[in-house]
C-alpha cells in the first residue's frame, strides 16, 4: 500500500512550476504539478497516456487547437502523443499520473 496527502508539504515556487513525485506504483508515477497563476507549461506531448486531475485552481489545457477550461475536480485522460499545453489561471494543484515508462525528467523540462 501507498499513502501519501496532495497538498501536504505544498510549496509553489515564483520562479517556475514546482514539480514533485508522489509516489510510484508498479505501473504509474504520481506528480503533484503547483503553478502560480500565470506559469505555463509549453507545449509537449508524451508517447503514453497520461492522466490530469484538477487538485484546486484553475487552467486552460490546449488540445489540438482548442483550450479546455478546467476548475477544481475536473479530470482528464489523454492518449500519447497528443501535443498540449498548460496555463494557470490561478494558483493550482494538478495531479498527474504517468505511465511508469515515462520520466519525471521529461515533464520537469517542460517546466523550464
């Protein structure tokens, strides 16, 4: 068994989005993404599905050309090799849940 709290231990950072590992499973990475409203994430894309789940805040999420608003609560699934994009609105808390083929290294350089 895994446990672990979101926003425990939460520190956003002025400079860039602050990214951290939750914790692994046998087949996923869980991120906690906080952004300070106006930090982005350029677009990227990942050859796995990802998952997003909208902790608190929200962020405009670029799809194909088309910006999905989302708010507290929302969740997203995405195929690989969809290219999107992140805007915070407000401060927020994202969860991400990777394929365990995938790195967190990959999602931090997107960050910079």
């Amino acid at each position: 068994m895994k446990f672990t709290n979101i926003l425990k231990d939460a520190s956003y950072n002025d400079e860039r989005v602050a990214i951290s590992v939750l914790f692994e499973t046998e087949s996923t990475k869980e991120i906690r993404i906080l952004f300070k409203a106006g930090q982005t994430m350029k677009k990227h894309q990942t050859a796995f599905p990802i998952t997003v789940e909208m902790v608190d805040g929200e962020l405009d999420f670029g799809v194909n050309d088309t910006i999905y608003n989302l708010v507290k609560g929302d969740l997203v699934a995405l195929q690989g090799s969809v290219p999107h994009d992140l805007n915070a609105k407000t401060d927020c808390i994202v969860r991400l849940t990777l394929s365990k083929q995938d790195t967190v290294d990959r999602v931090k350089k997107v960050a910079e």
